[in-house]
C-alpha cells in the first residue's frame, strides 16, 4: 500500500468516524490533499478538482478542510499574506523549508530533537500540543533567476 493511500484511507476512516456524508466532492479532496507533496492552498485544491468534477464549489473545499484539521488530519500552514497552505501527506508536524519570491514550501526531512520541546515545557509551564519550524529564503531556481537579472 503506498503512503498515499494510506493517508486516503486513514482521512476517510475518521470522516466516516465522525458520521460525515463522503460525497464525490469531498472524496476528491480528501485525494489530492493524501497524493500531494506539494503544499496547496484551498484554491488551487478547487482548481485541481474542477477538473473533472465542475459541480464542486470552493466552499466544498473550505468546508472539508474545516473538518479535516477539526480531526487533526491535515495541516494546516499559515503563510504571510498569501493565506494558507495544507499538507495532507504528512500531518505530524515536521520543519519547512519557505521560497520567499515563488511561493514554494517543501517539507524537510529533519526531526525536532524531543529536548528542544521538553526544554521550552520546563522554561514556560507550557503544554505543548504542536510546534512549527520554517526555514525561509531563496530557492536554488529563485536565486538563478536574481542572479541573471543582475547587470
Ligand atoms: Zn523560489
Ligand atoms: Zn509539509
């Protein structure tokens, strides 16, 4: 069984859980978001969909990543003013890697040492339930593009 669908059965094993309706719309959200390595935000999710299922509507979209990190299924990443993003394949938290001028968002595959948590929980008294940690810069094409810019 590869991740993906792993990641598919496990999103509408906890929807079903939850007593939701699996429409044709939501089914296919739940898809991309479990094949996607990328990190889509909610319209261009709608874009990919749309495709080959015109009847769905962005609110479908919106409404089944509501649910979805409701459930802790998907994560979701705040980005700037762009809005934001969501990983469907990997939902744990994990560091990521942030191209300032194309937008793109790559996981790392790095872990958080457990310290680093245990030490931020005897500094603060702080429960911790989740952690972000994005690295943020130029891509390597980005850079090429700047570089050939130059005079
Ligand atoms: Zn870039
Ligand atoms: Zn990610």
């Amino acid at each position: 069984m590869s991740q993906a669908q792993g990641r598919l059965d496990e999103m509408v094993q906890t929807l079903k859980d939850r007593g939701c309706r699996m429409t044709p719309q939501r089914m296919a959200v739940l898809k991309v978001l479990a094949a996607s390595e990328r990190h889509l935000s909610a319209d261009q999710i709608y874009r990919q969909i749309k495709v080959d299922l015109p009847t769905t509507s962005l609110a479908t979209v919106y409404k089944t990543l509501e649910l979805l990190k409701e459930m802790g299924q998907v994560l979701e990443l705040r980005v700037g003013a762009g809005g934001s993003r969501y990983d469907g394949a990997h939902i744990h938290p994990h560091p990521h890697l942030i191209c300032t001028s194309c937008g793109e968002i790559r996981d790392l595959e790095i872990d958080v040492p457990e310290e680093v948590s245990r030490h931020v929980v005897q500094e603060t008294g702080y429960q911790i339930v989740s952690h972000r940690l994005d690295f943020i810069g130029l891509c390597p094409k980005c850079q090429a593009i700047q570089t050939n810019n130059t005079p």
